[in-house]
C-alpha cells in the first residue's frame, strides 16, 4: 500500500504558531525583510510557490523581484526536464554573487529536482551557498525549516523525505495577480509512464476532500478571481482514492453551481480516464471551458505500449471526435514526446498521421530527455540527436500549419473572453477565450479581469487580435 499520511490539525497549529513568533521576530526589525520566490515548470509548481509566498507574507515578510535585494531567495524547482533542471542550476551557482554582496542572505532550494535522490546530492556537494533544501512532502513544514535556517547552527539544513505523499490543508495562500485561481484538486500519480518522473517526485495519487476544493473555490470567487484553474497531475483520476461516490465531473458540476460570473478551467486530463461523463459534463456546465487539454505523446501503438500509456491511437483519436461531437467548438491542445527510445523513423511517421487527423489547436512537444529512475531510461536508443531534431522540425511546421488554418477560421467572428494582462506592448492587453485562445486586445489596465465581448480582426500561429465591442 502506498505510503500516504494525513498530517494532524496539531501538526499544522504548530506551524501557525511558529509563523506568529517570526511574524512578532520580523516585524521588529527596522526593516521589514524581504522575499523573492521563483518557479521553474508546471502550475502546480505556480501553485505550491503561492502557498510559499502566502506562509511568507504571515511571517511578516515583505516581496521583491529582486534577487540583490532579498533577504530569503526562495527556489521551486522542476524535475519533468533536463532543460528545467540545467536552468536551475545555472541560476542556483549565479547566486553565489548576491550572497558575497548580501552576507546575511538566506536561499532555499525546493520542489520535484529535490526529490531526486541524485540531484540531491549534486546540490549538497556543489552548491555550499545554499541555506535550506526541502522537497514537495516537506511545504507544510516551511516555517519550521526556515525558522531553523534562521537560527545558528552548523551546515545547511536538508529534509527530503522518501515517501508517497501527506495530505494538508489549511495552509495560507498569496495568489499571483488578481484574475487567476490556481486550485489544486489532487496531487501525486499513479500511472507510472516509462518516461515519467512525476509519481517519483510528487508522490502517488491523493485527492482533497470535494467539499475542501469546492470551499476553497468559493472563497476565491468571493475574493473577485474570475478564473478557476483545476489542477492535478491526472484530474481524471480524481476521487479514485476517497471511496466516496465523487468524481471530477462531480467537482466541475458543484463549482458550476457557484453564483457569480467565472470561468472553470482545468488540467491535465489522461486519455485512459478521459470518459464520456466528463465530455457530457463539460458540455453541460455553461462555466466551464471548451478546451481540453489531452497528452497524447505518439501515434504508433507499439511506442505507447513502452510508454505505458494504457490505450492505443484509434482509442485516442476516437474520444476526440466525441469530445468535437458534445462541443464543436472545443479547443484541442497536447503534448508529445518525439524521439522515444527505440521509436523508428516509420514509427514517428504515425504520429504525424494522427496530428493530421486530430488537426489540434495547438501542440507542446518536446524531445526526449531521460530522467534517471524511469524505465525509459535503461532502453537502448539507437537513434542521434540530429535524428530526432529532423523529425521535431517536421512535427513543428506540420502542427504551425494546422494552428494557422485554425485560428483564421476565427477571423471575423465574436467571442466572448477574458481580460487577464498586461500585453507585450503599450496600451494591449492579454485575454482568453472561453475556449482557452489567447487574444490580444487594445484597452487600460482598468479592464484586467473583466469579461468582454471582442472581435477578432487577425491573427498568427500562436494568437489572435481582436477589437473591444461596446456589450
């Protein structure tokens, strides 16, 4: 049975108590200290950061952009891929400078890289600058953890449980921004892909308690967020661990149910546990978005099987077209892995079938990086860098293709969106569609986290333009 605790009500009081006496600590000083916290990977990484930030600001701290500037630099790691990892550590050793200028500086390493008992000891033997390594079990005991750092003592401070996960609530949360929600329904995975670090670093599968998320997306409602954002490593696998009769379909119903004017969206979704139900609900539920995200990851059945996916590539083409059938206006993204180990040239020629069949909106793909402890990892892979390069590249001027096709059939039509930002130049603004499309929009700062109604006048591969109309 997998090693999943719930940590007491008194565990957790602890914690508070000691957020109070740095709180009292803190607040004496002459100047309020200063935090800088930075995410690296998925949004549940955006989401346990929040969390951090929200423990940090009841200890009394205040938040810079800066690292020169911090007191406590907090780092939340990703696991997922070489490239996250080799961003961290080069970010990790350039802080060597901030602490030589700031003695007093404190930095913390945490989340999924962490957790890697190899990383782990590269980061004790390598980088001595930092204070406070943690990993994702440890979050509910940050005060604790920097509470020590802060103390004297000898060496740096390190806990990293090798466990499968805790369940907690309760902890304070600083969110980012004023329009988007992140609430996590579930953490941890049980699927155990063979390229897969996830259940390895994050734990298997546990599900809060319906009624905890559904509170907690009241409150944010009532706090005047316009966007939900449902997060779990497979949220269609949500409830399997509660033995109550309480599905995610459940979940996004009750939400819907809140009164106010919001948007519900959610990821990400796995193929095997993606159901009718779900597409019924979707189509169903008026707040929830049109768009769902969907992994696919190859098109040849042979190289799912050594994926471990669990269904093949009709299976997987099969429930898009239900998902198109209960919403024609869906938006379809996924994910895709190229150059697996052991994939043939003839093998990759299936998944630009089934991107030609499917015609997604848009496509995050990646070459294979082997992470250490996967089964991926100890296959034989015949195949050079320069192979696998040449196929992404066809992959990526197939799928641009598609996305341009896609979006100008937009071209001249109204929807109804979601003004989340600030845009990449003066006077324009970011927004979302209800089917996820992001657009930008000319307008003040004063309209963010509104919704309008917008006509959409261009577009490119990767977004659309459109023109404010009067309601």
């Amino acid at each position: 049975m997998p090693n999943i605790r719930t940590v007491s009500q008194a565990e957790l009081d602890r914690q508070f108590e000691i957020m109070r006496l740095l709180c009292e600590r803190n607040t004496a000083l002459p100047e309020r200290p200063l935090a800088f916290v930075d995410t690296y990977g998925c949004q549940q990484n955006e989401s346990d950061s929040e969390k951090i930030r929200g423990m940090l600001a009841r200890m009394g701290y205040g938040f810079t952009s800066s690292e020169a500037d911090a007191d406590l630099i907090v780092i939340n790691t990703c696991a997922v891929r070489e490239h996250a990892e080799l961003r961290v550590l080069g970010n990790v050793g350039a802080l060597t400078h901030t602490k030589r200028a700031k003695p007093g500086q404190k930095i913390a390493l945490c989340g999924c890289m962490v957790q890697q008992r190899h990383r782990l000891e590269k980061l004790k033997r390598s980088y001595p600058h930092v204070d406070l390594i943690f990993g994702p079990y440890e979050l509910w005991r940050f005060p604790e953890l920097l509470d020590k750092t802060l103390r004297p003592h000898k060496g740096r401070l390190v806990e990293a449980r090798q466990i499968d996960g805790e369940l907690y609530e309760g902890l304070p949360a600083l969110r980012s921004g004023k329009v988007r929600a992140w609430i996590t329904v579930m953490s941890g995975c049980d699927n155990f892909c063979s390229y897969c670090v996830v259940p390895f670093v994050r734990g298997r599968e546990r599900s809060r308690s319906p009624e905890a998320v559904i509170k907690e997306a009241r409150e944010a409602v009532e706090a005047g967020y316009k966007e939900l954002y449902l997060l779990g490593q497979n949220v269609n696998s949500y409830g399997k661990d509660l033995n109550i009769h309480a599905d995610f379909s459940y979940l996004l119903e009750e939400i819907n149910k809140i009164d106010g004017e919001f948007i519900i969206r959610f990821m990400t979704s796995h193929p095997k546990d993606a159901s009718d139900r779900l597409f019924e609900t979707m189509a169903r539920c008026e707040k929830v978005e049109r768009h769902i995200h969907l992994p696919f990851q190859s098109g040849n059945d042979r190289v799912l099987r050594e994926m471990n996916r669990g269904y093949t590539a009709d299976y997987y083409c099969k429930l898009t077209e239900k998902a198109r059938l209960l919403m024609p206006d869906i938006a379809l993204t996924s994910d895709v892995i190229v150059g697996f180990p052991t994939e043939t040239d003839e093998e990759f020629e299936d998944t630009l079938r089934l991107v030609e069949r499917v015609r997604f909106d848009m496509l995050f793909t990646f070459i294979y990086s082997p992470r250490v402890g996967t089964a991926a990892a100890l296959m034989s892979d015949p195949f050079s860098r320069e192979d696998k390069q040449r196929r992404f590249d066809r992959l990526i001027e197939l799928q641009n293709r598609i996305s341009l096709e896609t979006q100008a059939a937009h071209l001249g039509r109204r929807h109804r969106i979601l003004i989340d930002g600030i845009g990449d130049a003066e006077g324009r603004l970011t927004a979302r569609t209800l089917c996820g499309r992001l657009v930008h929009v000319e307008g003040g700062p004063e309209l963010i986290g509104s919704f309008a109604l917008a006509e959409i006048t261009g577009f490119n591969t990767y977004s659309l333009t459109g023109r404010l109309l009067e309601n």
